[in-house]
C-alpha cells in the first residue's frame, strides 16, 4: 500500500510541475548533448596450442574495448529533475507571483503582470534590474473600496470588511473600532490609541484640511506615514 501511495504522490508532483503556470516547456527543454568514451568488455577468438601437441586451439577471451556513445544532459544553467526533465536554475531565488523561466530569469506566473510591462527580468547578482508580478483582475474591481489581489480576484481595501451575501455582489464597508481604539493600516486591526495630545490635534486638523467628506483609509495608506487610522464613522 506504501509504495502506491509513493507512486501516487510522485505522478501528482510531476502533474503539478507540467501544469503550473504553463511551464512545461520550460522544463522540457534545456537538453544537449556531449560524447563520452565508455568501458565494456567484448569476446575475443583467440587461438593456443594444447598441452603437450602441436594442435590448436579455439578459445574465448573477454577484453576490454572502448566506443564514443552521444548521451543526452541538462544544459549549462539547467539541473536535472525527474524522468530526466532539465529545469532552468535562478541563483537568486524569484520574487512573488514568478517562477525561473531561464537561467538567471524570471517570468510573471499566469495572471499576473510585470511591472513597467516587462514581464521577464534578469536576476543575475550586481544588476539593478526588478521584477514585481502583480496580479490581473479581468474587468478591474469595480466595486467600491475593492482592490486586485490575486488573479481575477477582488478583496476589501485595508480598513473595510466584505459584508456581502453569500451569492450577492461584493460590498465593502469601513471597519468600525471602539470608541477608545483606532484602526492600523499595518497590522490590520483596530488597537489602543496610544498618542499624546499634540499628535492627536496635529492629525485632526490633517483630516480637516482635507476635508470631511474625503476620509478614507486608502488615502491614509498612499500617504506612507505607517500611522494607525481612525476607524469610527458615521454612514448616511
């Protein structure tokens, strides 16, 4: 039962490697290949004279010969896998949404997008070339407060919650804290506030400036300060 479960696992393994994100070429190809001199022992007719004649005699002796054979091996920039499929190798391991689609080259997974609409980047140590994969939402979200997170998927914008139906479109309200806590952007939950009074007016006055209306936690994250945004509103 053992070794089924093994051979089972070792199919689902190379299932997945040829199916995911379309890289089975990838990995099928980045074959060559080279000549070796190999060993092997041939049968050789030799003749001898009996013991104590002068008759002859036909005898066999095994002797070592050597033949050029053409074997078939991964490329340089490729190692071996299973089955003797060749892989492509990236020394310096892929960002997120990528995989090693060359040497020392990554390629954005399927449904994703290469920042600057440059899908493939070189990752060889020393260049100041980046590949950032971010995923594509066909259509775009279109509901409010809604942002591409993953291919063809739409979540909630930090600081709202999905209180949509089961079978209803997305709806995206702001998250609601305590009235003696506020929302962090960066750790994603509402917690105790924790500012002297200067820092307090000082953040008022910012949200004023800007007016009411515009309060939104999505403007608060461009801003790039890391600060905690206030949770409590009031909905019309």
């Amino acid at each position: 039962m053992s070794w089924v479960w093994g051979r089972h696992f070792i199919f689902l393994y190379v299932f997945q490697q040829l199916w995911e994100f379309n890289t089975a070429l990838t990995i099928t190809t980045g074959h060559c290949f080279k000549n070796i001199t190999v060993k092997y022992q041939a049968p050789i007719t030799k003749t001898r004279h009996k013991l104590d004649t002068t008759n002859l005699e036909y005898y066999i002796e095994m002797e070592d010969r050597f033949r050029v054979e053409m074997v078939r091996v991964c490329c340089p920039g490729y190692r071996k896998i299973l089955f003797g499929l060749c892989e492509p190798v990236c020394s310096v391991k892929c960002p997120e949404n990528s995989y090693c689609s060359e040497p020392e080259k990554c390629q954005c997974k399927r449904g994703y997008e290469g920042s600057h609409n440059h899908h493939v980047r070189s990752i060889i140590p020393n260049t100041t070339e980046y590949l950032e994969c971010r995923p594509i939402c066909t259509g775009g979200c279109t509901a409010p407060h809604t942002h591409c997170v993953g291919h063809n998927e739409c979540n909630c914008r930090p600081g709202y919650k999905d209180v949509s139906s089961w079978f209803g479109p997305m709806r995206c309200e702001r998250i609601q804290c305590p009235g003696d806590q506020i929302y962090d952007l960066q750790q994603r939950k509402c917690i105790n506030v924790d500012i002297d009074l200067e820092q307090l007016m000082q953040r008022v006055a910012r949200k004023l400036a800007k007016g009411l209306n515009d309060l939104d936690y999505d403007d608060d994250d461009e801003e790039g300060e890391g600060e905690a945004v206030g949770g409590q509103s009031k909905r019309g």
